[in-house]
C-alpha cells in the first residue's frame, strides 16, 4: 500500500469483508458509502479515524444485498476514493 490506498478483501465478498484504508489526512467524518449498480447508496459506515472496517454485505436496514456489483466510495469535504467490489452468491 503508498499513502492514498483503499481497497476491499476478499473481492468478491461471501460472508464478510475488510475495508483496509491507508489515507493521508482523512477528516474525522469520513464516510464509507456503498452503492449498488443503479447508483443508489445502500450503506453508509462512519469511518471515525479507523485503518480497517468490517462489512457483511448487509444494507443499512440490515438485510443481505444481493449478488452483484457494487461501487464503493470513501469521501469527506476534500477527497473521494472510489472501487469496485463484487458481492457473490
């Protein structure tokens, strides 16, 4: 990882995955937002300053997203970190 790197493991998820952030001067209300392939945010997950974050491919209601494709974005007022991720069956 340099300094400005964000990626997910394992991709495609199953059960669980980890967020592993490694970002210079990330503000302290960042946000980790997923969105699904119409666009649509899905899940918002405060970062509050940490390294990694857990994800179990649920909504923000709690229920299991469905297999496919999902955009993620991190962002606070000065930056956007964007990948792709793939939510399997």
């Amino acid at each position: 990882m340099d300094n400005n790197d964000l990626f997910v493991a394992p991709n495609p998820l199953r059960n669980q995955s980890t967020f592993y952030l490694n970002l210079a001067n990330l503000s302290s209300n960042a946000r980790l937002i997923i969105y699904n392939s119409n666009g649509s945010p899905v899940k918002t997950i405060p970062v509050d300053n940490q390294k990694t974050i857990n994800w179990n491919g649920a909504d923000d209601h709690g229920n299991r997203l469905p297999a496919g494709i999902y955009l993620y974005q991190l962002r606070d007022e000065q930056s956007v970190f964007t990948g792709k991720m793939v939510i399997g069956q």
